[in-house]
C-alpha cells in the first residue's frame, strides 16, 4: 500500500510539472530528475501566480527528492519569462508556471518574433 501512496504521489507531482509547461518535447529518462529545477515565474514577488509557485515548488522538492526554486523574471504580461523559457534547452529542468494571459491572449494579440507560444512549448 505504501508504495502505491508513492507511486500516486510521484505521479501527481510530475503531472503538476507538465501542467507548469515545460520548453521542448522530449520525453524524461527513468532518472529524472537528477539536478535542480527551475520553476520560472513572468510576474513580480507577491503576486497570485508567484504565491501559487512558492506553495508548489516546496510540495514538488520534498515529491521528487531535488531542489525546485522559483525564478521571477516579471515584465511584459510574462512574456519575459516565456522568452528566457523558450531559449533554454528542453530538457524538463527549466519550466514555467504561467497563466492564460501569458500563454494564450498576448500571442494573439501581439505578434512575437522572439518566439512561437505554440512551438516553443510543450505541455
């Protein structure tokens, strides 16, 4: 029974890390994860979305046996953050917590030539 309370909890955290976004589509080798996480936030310190971050990247350390923190990188409705996310490898060690606003309104709004929302990005 124990190991299935695990089983289940691991499950979740990686299933809360794939609905964070992650850059790329690669799949995770078996030892994922074996290095630190970044959980990238686009909005300042104190905020909804930056306290939701704070609550998760403890839960998902304590789940995954590595250090997740949170790096902010506020500006430009999160478009900031998703730039920085879209340029690093996609290795699932570099995701992002983001929201509607940052993934889905201003790319259609606003015509990015930084990046690609749709191909930059994998869930």
């Amino acid at each position: 029974m124990a190991g299935m309370a695990i089983a289940t909890t691991r499950r979740t955290a990686l299933t809360l890390l794939a609905l964070a976004g992650c850059a790329g589509g690669r799949a995770w080798a078996q030892t994922y994860p074996q290095r630190l996480i970044k959980l990238v936030v686009g909005y300042p310190p104190g905020g909804p979305i930056d306290t939701t971050a704070r609550i998760i990247a403890p839960r998902l350390a304590a789940i995954l046996g590595q250090t997740v923190i949170v790096e902010n990188r506020p500006g430009a409705t999160g478009s900031i953050a998703a730039k920085a996310l879209a340029t690093t490898e996609p290795d699932g060690y570099t995701v992002m917590l983001g929201n509607a606003s940052t993934l889905a309104v201003m790319p259609a709004i606003v015509r990015y030539r930084d990046y690609d929302t749709l191909k930059s990005f994998a869930p």
